[in-house]
C-alpha cells in the first residue's frame, strides 16, 4: 500500500514519513465530566505507542475519537494523514481497531468471522479465503475454525478479535488493552505477533494495564491523567522522571557502618538498622566508584541493593495513585540526610 502524499505534516521534516497519528488539543466531555481535556500527541510511522492511564483515564475514549468511532469536542488529529473530522473514511481505509470489548460473533464460526471481515474489505472471494486461512493459522486458531466462537475461551476469542482486524492489512492498529485476560503464555504470543507487525512497518498505538507490556513493546509510552497527557518518552526517558534510584548498603557492626558513613560523606543513615542510602543511577561506573572508595577504606559492607526506579514507580508518581510500601524504603524519623 503506497503512502499519501502528506505536504503539511511532516513538520520540521523529522520523520521522513508522515507520523501515523499526530493530534493537538483534543478534547471530549460527557455532560459535565471532561474526560480529555486537551490531548497532544504524535506518533511516528512503524512505532509501538502504549498509552497508560487509571481506570476511566480517557484511553478508550481516545482510541475511539481517533478511530474515528466517536467524534472530538475540540481539537484536531490527523491519522495516517487523514483529518479525523474532514476525512473519516480515509481514517477508516488506514486502521483497524480491536476494541476493549469483543468484536467477535459467537453464533457463527472463527471461520466466518474471519470471512466477514473480508467481506467487510471488499476483498474478492479467494483472497479473502486465503487471507483469512492464512491469519487463522498465525494465530493458531486453525483447528478451532469451523467451531462457533462462543465455544472459544476467553484467550482465543481475543486472538480471533485481533486476526479479524489484520484482515484488511492496515498501516496503523488499535489494540484498546490487547491482552487483558490472557494467560501469560497467549500474552507472549502476542507480543510476538505485535513485534512481527512492526517490524513489517505496522503502526501499533496499543492501551494497557500492564506496565511491564509497555516495558517490553512501546518505543513510547505516553501516561494520561486527568484528561492531559502527564508524560510522554522512552521508558528510560520517563524513568528518569522519578527520582529515587539507589544503592542502600547493609553492615554488621556499628563500627563498619559509622566508617562508611564518613567515608561516603553523602548518604541518608539509618542507625538502628546500620544502613546507608547513596543516590545512583545503579550503573556500572557508579557502581565500581562506590565499592572503590569503600575498598581504598578498607571496609566491606554486609549486602549490597540496588534500587531503579522502574515504570512502577513512573505510573504511582504521575499518576497521584497511592505507591505501595516497599520494604526497602526506609524509616523516616529515624534518618538525617547530610
Ligand atoms: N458514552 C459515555 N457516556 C458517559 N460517560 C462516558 C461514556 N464513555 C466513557 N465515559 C466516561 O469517560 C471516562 C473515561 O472512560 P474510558 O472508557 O475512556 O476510560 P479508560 O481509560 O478506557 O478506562 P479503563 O482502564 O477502565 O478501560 C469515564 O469516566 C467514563 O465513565
Ligand atoms: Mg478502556
């Protein structure tokens, strides 16, 4: 499928093709409860985005402004260079969307789902058997084919929702929470299979609650809260966002630990528990300076941990949500930092 020329939005000439999505101020009430409250975004063609957010964030309803599905308040978006508003087939021709609820029919077969959608694609009788066979058995539905979906289990009616959507081989999927319910098995498949569409030049803007999901899949994660876009990076980008990286060193003695502690100068004590805190980005360098100095001073310290702060922590941080204790966190009235 060849790219439309696209003269106005390949701005500052970055991307030497058009981005899959790009998108400014989007906005969306229902009665009086804004739920986008003036979303920015852009997406380069053949990436990975992963949008995350808490529950009733706006994520389904943003997939469903830009899939055309239902319409903005405000703001504009262009989806593989077609305005969301001016040109909503164009939009629709470029996607495929696999919503956060089934789109499948349990009443005819995998087969006939897959049939459908082709159909639904004007492909002729033959190649649309072909395709469908074809997806069927990438995503090892084959056997299952000629049975009604509703006899599927909860991880092949997804992977048979997915299959439906390739079936017109768009440049740009939706997938709204892909692999909620999955097994972690069927949820490694996928990523496997969303690792081949990229790599084919497929744009994926997939939503999750999985962190670790967007960890492995995303080149960018953008976070909403609020009805705004809170972050939007690399998963390193967004890492560094949060402070709180360290190495937190244990001793025996009390005279091991009140040597380090002069010798390391910059470090948050704890006395009770004889442990020093050292922010670090936990490199390898970083690392090797501190055992050094250590070592120079002829101390050993009992145990070493090293603490980065992980998508986790990112999501609890910009998210307002509630962070879980961590049992390394240590006892703060107890503590002086110098
Ligand atoms: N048709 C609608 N009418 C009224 N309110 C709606 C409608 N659709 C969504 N909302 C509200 O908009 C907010 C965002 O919903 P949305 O489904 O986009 O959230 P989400 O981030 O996808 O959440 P989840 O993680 O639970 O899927 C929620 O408060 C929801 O109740
Ligand atoms: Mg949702």
């Amino acid at each position: 499928m060849s790219l439309p020329v696209m003269p106005t939005s390949n701005r500052g000439g970055v991307h030497p093709r058009p981005p899959a999505v790009s998108a400014i101020g989007l906005r969306k009430a229902y009665g009086g409860h804004t739920v986008l409250d003036g979303v920015d975004l852009h997406i380069p063609a053949g990436s990975v985005f992963a949008l995350l957010g808490p529950n009733g964030a706006g994520k389904t309803t943003l997939v469903k402004i830009l899939s055309t599905l239902i319409t903005a308040d405000g703001g504009q978006a262009q989806v593989a260079g077609h305005d969301i508003t001016a040109s909503p087939d164009g939009v629709r021709a470029a996607i495929g969307v696999t919503g956060q609820f089934s789109a499948v029919d349990g009443l005819i077969t995998g087969e006939e789902n897959m049939l459908l959608m082709a159909d639904l694609h004007h492909l002729p009788g033959r190649e649309g058997r072909r395709i469908a066979a074809e997806l069927l058995e990438r995503f090892g539905l084959t056997d299952a084919a000629r049975r009604p979906a509703q006899s599927y289990s909860g991880g092949m009616k997804r992977r048979l929702d997915i299959a439906m959507t390739l079936v017109g081989a768009p440049r740009i999927i939706f997938l709204d929470e892909p692999t909620t319910g999955l097994d972690p098995r069927s949820r490694h498949a996928l990523w496997q299979i969303i690792r081949e569409l990229v790599a084919s030049g497929t744009t994926v803007f997939l939503t999750t609650q999985y962190l670790e999901e967007a960890d492995q899949l995303a080149d960018r994660i953008a976070v909403l809260n609020d009805g705004r876009i809170a972050a939007e990076g690399t998963v390193e980008e967004l890492k560094q966002l949060v402070p709180g990286g360290h190495v937190r060193l244990r001793f025996l003695g009390p005279a091991a630990y009140r040597s380090a502690a002069a010798v390391l100068g910059d470090t948050v004590r704890d006395e009770d528990a004889l442990t020093l805190r050292i922010p670090s980005d936990g490199g390898q360098r970083e690392l090797h300076a501190l055992l050094d100095r250590l070592d120079s001073a002829g101390i050993e310290a009992d145990e070493l941990t090293v603490h980065t702060p992980d998508l986790d922590d990112v999501f609890f941080a910009l998210t307002g949500s509630t962070m879980p204790d961590r049992t390394d966190r240590p006892d703060q009235p107890k503590e002086t930092a110098r």
